[in-house]
C-alpha cells in the first residue's frame, strides 16, 4: 500500500469542540471537590462512631436513591433541558455541603483531632452530627442521580460517536486526577488545619462548577413532540418505555445485572474501608489519602490505555480482564497488613475499572435512542447503582455480625474481601459467554447504523438534525448524529 492510499484510508480525528472542553472544565471542578470529600466524610465518620454498621450506614442511604430514585430521574432527564438540570444539580449539592459544613464546625470543640483516631480509639457517637450526615447523604444522593444521568446523557449531544471514547477517556482522566490524585492529599491537609473545611471547599467547588456550565451553549432538550412534554406526566409509562427497551436487549439487560453485581461487591467491602484501614492497616488521615492516589495512577493509565486496549485484544477480552483483576486484587487486600501492598492492588483495580467503564459507556451511549436515552439509561443504571447500597449494607452487617458472634474484629474487617474474591470467580463464570467480542460488536455496528437511519428521517423532514442542533454548531460539527463516568458511574 503506497503512502498516499495510507494517508486516504486514515480517518479525520474527531473534533471534541468547545462545548466539551467546557462541560470537561466543570467536572474537573466539581470532582476536586469531590476528591476532598473522599477524605473528610469518612475520616469525620470515623470521628464521631467507631460502629461498623453506623459508618456504612451513611454510605447506604446516600447510595439508596440510586435504587429507589433512577427510574423517576430517567423521566425527568428526557424531559428537561440537561444542562440545567446539571447547573442546578451542583446548586443544591452546594447549599446541602455549606449545610454539613456549619454543623460541623459548630460541633469543633467535640471532635477528637483528625490525627488522634486510631483503631484503639473509643468515642460516644456524636448524633447531631451524625443524624446531620445521614439526612445529607439522602439529599445529596438524590441530586447526584439527577446530575450523573443528565451529564452522562449530555455528551451524545456534544460529540460525534467516532469521538465518545476518546471524550469518555479524557473525561475520566482527568476526573480520576482530581477525585482521587490531587483532592484526597488535598483533603487530608485541610482536615488537618480545621474539619470543617474541607466541606466549605467542596461546596466552593460546587459552586465554581455551576458558573461553568452556564458556559456551554445551547439547548439540551430531546426531541419530542410539544404536545408530549406538556402533557400530565405518565411516570409509569415512560419509564416502562425505557424498561421494555433495555429488557429486550440482548446485550445491555445481561451488561446491566452483571454490572450491578460487580458494584455491590465493590461495595461489601468498602463499606468499613475507613476502618480497616486504620485498624488493620495502621494508617493516617494522610496516608488514607494516599490510597486513593492509587485509584487516581490505576484511572489515569486506564483512561489514556483503554482504546487502546480494547482494540488490540478486543472488547470482550478486555472486559474478562476487570473480572481477573477484581479477584486476585481483592484476595490480596484481604490477607495484607501493608498499605503499599493495598496501594499498587488498588492501582490495578481502578486500571481496568477504568477499562470496563471506557468500553460499556461508550457503547451505550452509541446504541442507545436519544430521545430514550435518559430513561434506558436510568434502568441500566438501577442495576449497576441500586446494588450498591445492598452491598454496603452487607458490608456492614457481615462486620458488625461476625463481632457479636465473638470473632475477632481483625477477622471481622478482613472476611468481607474474603467473600467478594469468591464471588467474583462465581460471577466471572456466569458473565464470560455473554460478554463476548463478537456480541459487542456487532451490538455496536447495529446501533450506529439504526441511529444513522434516524439522523437521515430528522433530515428529511426538518432540513436538519433537531437532536443536539445547537450543541453541533457551536461544537463546529459538520452536523453528524451526537453520543462519561459517570466515572464512578460504573464500576
């Protein structure tokens, strides 16, 4: 082939445009203050009870709204404008941190030293302002749903489908540095100079996060008909509408059930983390942080890698690849005592957690109809993030129930990852012959087809495609059909 036929067959780069890189801006934003809160809520958890249950109990009820309240925000998200559900998403998750903020710092005098907790250390819960975090767990659960639905179903409308796992890659990258790289350490010095304030910082960032995304133009409404959306809302009917489109795959329900599977046991285990890792581990608020830079290196190289990946041993293949890791990983924390060994089997675990979400977002986002996008994906998003707070509740209950059973508390913090390890092998055997290549694949090139025959009808009879119409031309789209973690959104 000569260089000239090469350069011929070589296909454009795909444009991100403005748009992205100003919805990317936001997220960053919002996840360095995420990063912070990484660190602050369960080292203040940690401060105010030392029971396991009570400690994953706050981690439940703000994981529950994913299992009670998805469905709802499904329909919300194809019936509003997208991008002001984010802004004022980020608004209220502002207002409920200053809220958490206040209380906490009120309550300073009452609160050991952040350095002072140990696995030795025994306090009187403090429920003011534990009640304080239980009912700003729920609220703060609820706007999340909203904001990671709307922002995960946003970018189909910002970036050509050539370009999704390139912009989920970027995305994810940089979130990773921030969630887990530079805002835990971050989050560890503030902690250090005051407990509250690492909350006013969170809510700072909120903030900031909102003004940006004022910052992206245009309209992010579906394309529906008028009469529809004015309409008294049939809650059930919509979202039956996107829970028949799901069932019915023959990819994404399997994709779904073995994703929430794979999160729930995630979950059993960290589910007390902030205990193990002090008791078992003998670590410091700082050294705490330092794990979760671990997520951030493991994410980073995953995100730039996984394209790569993914086209080299195949779609399939690479998601076999987070079941193996998920296993041996998982073993080993559990018979280790040296955080290091924890840090490099976080690293690899957030590598190919990383890899799984670059592979099935984008696939998703690509198969998937715009206009039930919201809604499909809200379903999907019921099985991958309702099971967590079933995990975390088994997490704390398996903790708290060996400890009244009279084993040992080091036996108690290590069984959790005992069990996952074990379970993960069981899951693996029943996810390898639907997970496979070929069935990714061929899902993949069905959706783009069935999606470019919609952007054709649009055309026709509009003169021009209504999906994602403003966010094209400011993106300086020639005007193809639009498709994120939700990051933490799957794994």
């Amino acid at each position: 082939m000569t260089d000239t036929a090469a350069q011929t067959e070589k296909k454009p780069k795909v444009r991100l445009g403005a748009n992205y890189w100003r919805l990317w801006s936001s997220s960053i934003v919002s996840n360095l203050g995420d990063g912070v809160a990484m660190i602050a809520y369960p080292w203040l958890a940690s401060a105010i009870t030392r029971n396991a249950l009570l400690i994953a109990l706050i981690a439940v009820v703000q994981r529950l709204p994913w299992l009670l309240f998805t469905l709802p925000a499904g329909v919300i998200t194809d019936r509003v404008d997208r991008r002001k559900l984010m802004l004022w998403m980020n608004v209220l998750r502002m207002i409920i941190t200053v809220v958490v903020a206040i209380v906490v710092f009120g309550q300073s005098s009452a609160l050991p030293a952040p350095d002072e907790i140990s696995g030795d250390m025994d306090v009187a819960t403090n429920w003011l302002i534990y009640v304080t975090l239980v009912i700003a767990a729920v609220l703060f659960g609820m706007a999340e749903v909203l904001y990671d639905n709307a922002a995960q179903t946003i970018l189909p409308a910002i970036v050509e489908p050539e370009g999704l796992e390139r912009a989920n890659g970027n995305l994810w990258g940089a979130e990773m540095v921030m969630n887990s790289f530079i805002g835990p350490p971050l989050g560890s010095v503030l902690i250090g100079v005051a407990f509250a304030l690492p909350f006013f910082f969170d809510a700072g960032s909120f903030a900031i996060s909102a003004a940006l995304l004022l910052l992206v133009a245009g309209t992010f409404r579906v394309d529906r008909d008028e009469n529809e959306l004015e309409a008294r809302v049939d809650w059930w009917g919509e979202i039956k509408e996107g829970v028949t489109w799901l069932w019915r795959h023959p990819l994404l329900r399997p994709m779904a059930i073995i994703l929430g599977f794979l999160n729930a046991l995630a979950s059993v285990v960290f589910a007390t983390l902030v205990l193990f890792a002090q008791e078992i581990l003998g670590v410091t608020a700082f050294v705490f942080a330092i794990l979760g830079v671990a997520g951030a290196i493991g994410g980073v190289l995953g995100s730039l890698l996984a394209p790569r990946i993914s086209k080299k041993i195949g779609s399939g293949t690479s998601l076999y690849l987070t079941f193996v890791a998920a296993i041996v990983t998982t073993a080993v924390i559990g018979f280790s005592s040296n955080w290091i060994i924890v840090f490099v089997n976080f690293a690899i675990f957030s590598f190919f957690g990383v890899l799984w979400n670059v592979i099935t977002v984008s696939l998703r986002q690509t198969i998937i109809p715009d206009h039930l996008l919201g809604r499909v994906n809200s379903v999907y998003r019921f099985f991958a993030w309702g099971m967590m707070p079933i995990g975390l509740a088994m997490g704390g209950l398996l903790v708290f129930g060996v400890e009244m059973a009279g084993g040992s508390r080091d036996l108690a913090l290590r069984l959790p990852w005992f069990l996952a390890a074990i379970a993960y092998v069981l899951l693996f055997i029943y996810a390898a012959p639907k997970l496979t290549t070929a069935k990714i694949e061929a899902a993949r090139a069905e959706g783009v087809v069935a999606k470019a025959a919609k952007d054709a009808d649009s055309f026709d009879d509009t003169g021009e495609s209504e999906v994602g119409r403003e966010a094209i031309a400011e993106a300086g789209m020639p005007g193809a059909v639009p498709p994120q973690i939700d990051g933490s959104d799957d794994l």
